[in-house]
C-alpha cells in the first residue's frame, strides 16, 4: 500500500465515532455538503454527501481536516443519527371519535 493510499486516521480530539446528525448542521452546511459531493444523480452520491457531513463535522474542532480524509473513513467510523420523520400537517395521531351514523340520534347528557 502506498503512502496516498493509506487512510486517514482520524483528529486526535475526535471521539472514535463521529456524531453525524443533520439536525445540528445549519443550511449553509447542508448546501456545502451538496456542492461538495457533486451531481446526486452520480454513483455513489449518497456516500460522498456521508463524508461531506462527516467532514462538516469534524472540522468544526479541526479546520485541517479535509473532504478527502472524509472518503477515507468507514462506515463503522461513524454514528449517524436518524431523524424521526416529520409529521405531515394535521396527521398527529389521533383519531377524532366517531359521528353518529346517519338517521340515529346521538345520546344527549
């Protein structure tokens, strides 16, 4: 293995698992992200836009750090956080209670 080939070791100050969660990330770096990890119709866009974010990530503490460090890291090396889908508008859960059907009456108190 050459010495370009040989992958980047992670920050010494960063834990051994990096923290990805988007919801952290402001809309500047969502867009970073995009502009880095080129045409998202490509192959393999959706692991250059994960190293994006993981390289977003750590270079919050280390501004040395670079995108191509990035795609050096395995999937192991990261914790990704899933984000809970959001709830469309009005869809909360519950379920109204039920009308009385046509032509009974409801009971009255």
């Amino acid at each position: 293995m050459t010495a370009d080939k040989i992958p980047a070791e992670l920050p010494a100050e960063t834990p051994s698992k990096i923290r990805v969660d988007v919801s952290e990330m402001t809309l500047r770096d969502m867009a970073e992200t995009l502009e880095v990890a080129g045409d998202p119709d490509s192959a393999g866009f959706n692991f250059r836009q994960t190293a994006a974010l993981a390289w977003l990530t750590v270079r919050r503490t280390d501004p040395d750090y670079t995108y191509e460090q990035a795609l050096d890291l395995k999937i192991g090396d990261l914790d990704i956080v899933e984000q809970a889908p959001e709830v469309q508008g009005g869809a909360t859960g519950v379920v109204p209670p039920l009308s009385a059907v046509s032509g009974t009456s409801a009971q009255q108190t």
